[in-house]
C-alpha cells in the first residue's frame, strides 16, 4: 500500500486506478493510504456537474475535459450515478467518454455507481476525489445525476456547480426545481439549437431573479448542525450564477462555459471564500463520518439479539421506536 | 398532549392538525404522544407516488382519493418536497387539491418541505403518516417528487409504491432511469392522451422486461446493514409491476390504477409479505433513529471547541478526516 502511495503521488495510472479500486472496495488499510495522501490535497478545483437525465452532463464534461487539456491543465472526470446499483447507465457513458478522450495521459476517468448505501457512496466520492487530487489532477469534475441528496453531496465536494438543463424539458413549470436552482453557481441550457432553447434560458432567468438569495440562505441551513459557515459568505458581493448556451458535442458555447467557470473560480478567491467553503466542506464530512463511526461501534457493543428482540416488540406494538432507542442507548 | 392525543383517536380533525404541526416542529412532549399513538397504528395502506417534475403526481392522487372515497375509504395525503425548502411547489398543489377536495370530511391533506436535513424531513414523514395511521385513515398517500435519496424513502414506509411517467420525457433513453423501475410495485403512465404514450408504455415494459428481478436483489441490499429481511420475500411467487395509462383530471384509467393498487395489496397479503415488510421498515426506522440519537449525544458530550480545533487542524493538513473522528471518539 506504501508503494501503491508512492506511484500515485508520482503520477503512475495504473497504481492510481488500483489505489481508487480499493478505495471503493473499502479495502483494509486504505484508511492508511489515505491519510498518507491527504497532505497533499487541496490543490485540484473540483468542479461538480448535475442535471435530469437526457439534459446531456456526459458529452458536457467530455467538451469541457477537451477545452481544459487545450489550455493545457490536467483533467479528472468521475461520474457517479446514484439512481442505479446496477444499470450500465455509468458504464454507457464511460464507453462513449472512452472513445473520446482516449490515449490522453492528461485525462483520468472514473464511474462509480452504488453499491452499499447512498451514504457510502457520498464517503467514496470523496475519497475518491481527495487521491485524484493527490494524484495532482489541476481540474476535477465530479458528474451526477440530478436527483435529490446526490445534488446536495455535490455541493459538499465542489468549489463550483454547474446545473444543466435542456430545451423541452421545460414545458411545465415545476420541471425546473427552485431545488437546483439553488445550488447552481453557472447554468447550462445544453442541446440549445433544440426548439426553445431561448424559453429555457428565460424561464431559469426568471427563476433566478425571483429565489437566489434567498435560496442561498436556506441552502445553508439545509446542511445540519456542524455548518458555521454560510455558503453565501464570499465577503459581501453576491455571485448571480450566469447561465450559457451550449451544444456540447459540437463545441458550441463551450468557450463561454469555460470563461463562465473561470470567472467563478476568479470570484471565489477574490472574496476569499475558498477557505470558508473549504471548511465547511470538512465540517460536513466529519459529521458523517462521525455518524458512520458511531453507528459502527454502537452495533458492535450490542449484541445481535438485542435488536431483533426490541424490532420484534415494536412490530407487536409494545414499544415504541423512540423508546426502542432510548432502552439500546441505555444498554451500549 | 394527552387531549390531543384522545381527540386525534376519535377523529377530532382540528387536533390532529395540530398535532401534526408538534410533531413536524418537533416540539417537546411530542414523543410521548407519538408512543402513545403507536400501539393504535399498523392499519392503514399506505401508498407512495413519486415521479419526475411535470408527470402530473398531484392530480393522480386527487383523481385517486376520489376513486377510494367513492368506495367509502377515509384517505390522508401526506405531501412531500424534499428538493426545496422554500418554494411554494407544494403548496400551490395543495390549493389545487383544496378546490377539488374541499368539504370531505373523509380526505386529509398535509404538505411538508424540507425545513431542517433531508434526513430530519424522512423521519418526520414517517411520524406524520403513523399519526394518520393512528387517525384511522384507510388509505394514506405519501407523494414526493422522484429524487433520488426520497424514493428510497418512500419505499421505505411505503407498502405500494407507484412510479409515475409521461410521454415525451422519454425521447431519451436516459430519461427513465432504472433505479426508479426498481422502486415501483405499479408504474403510470399520466397524461396518456399526449402524443408518444405507447412508446412510453413500451419502454417501461422493456425495461421492467431487462432489469426486474436482478433490480428488486440490489434495491435490498441498497437499504443498509440493519436490513435482514429481503423486499421480494413475498413468498416465492414475483410482482410484475403492471403499466397502466392514465389522464388523471378526466378520471381516465383512474379505475384500472385502483384495480392495480388492490391487486398489489392482495398479492402482498396472499404472500403472506405484509409482515416481512414492516419489520424491514421497523428495521431502517430503528438505524435511522440510532444514528440521529447517537450524534446528538456525541455533540452534547464534547465540548465546542474540540470540533473547530479539529478542523482547523485538517485545514492545516495536520490531520487527516479519519484519523479525526478516532481522535474525537475516544475523547467522548
């Protein structure tokens, strides 16, 4: 594992994919290896990408991936899809991705779909994210389906969001969610030479002049106890997020997008907030696995028969849940 | 307290709202009418609806409520938004259904959004829908829109579980997921009479056709460690989720949805699965339950400034996130 450590601190790709292997894998001593890297972290911008499916997130990031390695920085893309343990949803898109950044050594891509709990993959994203950016990649993004707590894990790991929407899918107006309006910092309407495409544009437009601050506000709030620090507290100028037009596949608007992501980043910094973000980020990931550990160690020190006793009284209605867990806490 | 709690038992409607209200704002003494309510609850049917923005859930259950009220069910419709915590989405819906419900004294309607952590709005659901189990509502609907983290939710209080589609979402194959195939024990197909519905239709089948008993395997272990039980212990014989069409405001397919649903329920009943379902709910509830508890005595345990220093020693790269958390674990 030492070894493993080393190569990928040195750029070798293959130790890189094994050491992420066992990452996923929860393998024993990767908690090691990971501490070894973490020293290193902190360099790479990750860049979080999320939207509905069929808004076109895959062949963004792959013509966002090519415009970043023209300017000639090094790019890492993990996919994760939530939604699905099984479908080749992830694997689908990593073929296509495949065919089209293929023998660039300055590319490095990953999918992850789930396996054990969503919570658990929300841990693996992360360190997954953490040895890419040990392994010294200067752009990651991390691509996920829009779907509920995935968008908000999202926000947990990146320094800039970018929401992704597609004509059509607009027709009604519940089908953009003031939900991911929030946690947008640059829109995209991709498959914009699709019939209205200027309506999308609009309508997030509206959206955005209506809910933003105060969705900021709320966002906050959203993230649990631990949170100290506001998402919004990028010394005092607000970031009203852009939106931009794209055709991801032929490289339209992705010039824009790329400026659009830069100016961010540029405003993050300029208002010193990446270190507040940073932090939170830490705050968020110390709660969960604070909660994880605990879980752990508490079912360990009970016994295994305890629970089934106390889930068969409450299913016989002798105890309630809330008391259930007051009678085990008693006894850990 | 112990007054609410007998008026909510002999239908008072105005003291369950209220009691609702304590429940939701979690306000102290809560708990005690909770253990109350529960040796009285374990009756009623609940059914979850979910589905992407713009499928029509809300209108469907309206149409649905009446069907069941026409056959003399008491109905309860628990509202759920997880994806904004401000916006008026669910309450808009709700006025809808006011105008069309108003007046019934055997239809009970309750929104919900998201106020504190997603995990804090999943725990107040569950106590919502058992205090209208204890209520004496027959039938209880919990709708949420398809996001991810909530779906899982909803199977997780759920007895039935419709997913709800509609055509022209699918002009991508993308657009229906897997994983939400994997939740659904009856998929709709609303606003059938929009163009593209038998295609919709189709796709549905050929993916349930693809992925369903392999899907309804994994969902199991998706649910976490505590989970002993399996979903599709139904006794042998599998549920092929039916596809049934609908346009929900002309009572369209309305009667086919319900035969479908009961059908549902008599298959779980004649399996004998109703049992191995509820202790599996009881079970996450349990996990869910100690995991909050166990955090909340971690925090009152430590002092405040154990947490910050530890964060800012892993800003400084002094410390690495898990070696934190053994740190703060054998502090408390």
């Amino acid at each position: 594992m030492v070894d493993l450590v080393q190569a990928t601190l040195h750029g070798d790709r293959r130790a890189l994919a094994r050491l992420l292997t066992y990452v996923e894998n929860e393998r024993e001593g990767v908690e090691q290896s990971l501490a070894a890297l973490f020293p290193h972290t902190g360099h790479a911008w990750v860049i979080g990408v999320t939207g509905a499916p069929g808004t076109g997130k895959s062949s963004l990031v792959n013509a966002l991936a090519k415009a970043f390695r023209r300017r000639g920085q090094t790019v890492a893309i993990v996919a994760v899809d939530p939604t699905s343990p099984f479908s080749g949803g992830a694997i689908m898109g990593d073929r296509i991705r495949m065919r089209d950044l293929a023998g660039d050594k300055g590319v490095f891509i990953r999918s992850m779909a789930t396996r054990g709990s969503l919570g658990g993959l929300a841990r693996a994203t992360r360190d997954v994210i953490r040895v890419l950016d040990a392994a010294g990649f200067d752009v990651i993004f991390v691509e996920t389906v829009g779907a509920g707590q995935s968008e908000v894990d999202i926000v947990r790991t990146a320094q800039t969001t970018i929401v992704v929407e597609a004509p059509g899918f607009g027709d009604d107006v519940q089908a953009i969610k003031a939900g991911i309006l929030e946690i947008a910092d640059v829109l995209v309407v991709n498959k914009a030479d699709r019939p209205g495409a200027e309506n999308t544009v609009r309508a997030l437009k509206a959206m955005l002049e209506m809910g933003h601050p105060a969705a900021r506000e709320q966002l906050t709030r959203h993230h649990g106890q631990l949170v100290s620090v506001e998402l919004s507290s990028n010394g005092g100028e607000l970031w009203i997020p852009p939106v931009v037009k794209t055709v991801a596949p032929e490289d339209q608007g992705i010039d824009d997008l790329v400026a659009a992501l830069e100016s961010h980043r540029h405003h993050l910094i300029e208002a010193r907030a990446l270190t507040g973000l940073e932090r939170q980020h830490i705050e968020i990931e110390l709660y969960d696995r604070l909660e994880a550990a605990l879980m752990a160690r508490l079912l360990k020190a009970i016994p295994g028969d305890v629970l089934s006793d106390v889930i068969r009284r409450i299913q016989a209605r002798e105890l309630d849940p809330q008391s259930a867990v007051n009678t085990i806490l008693e006894q850990a």
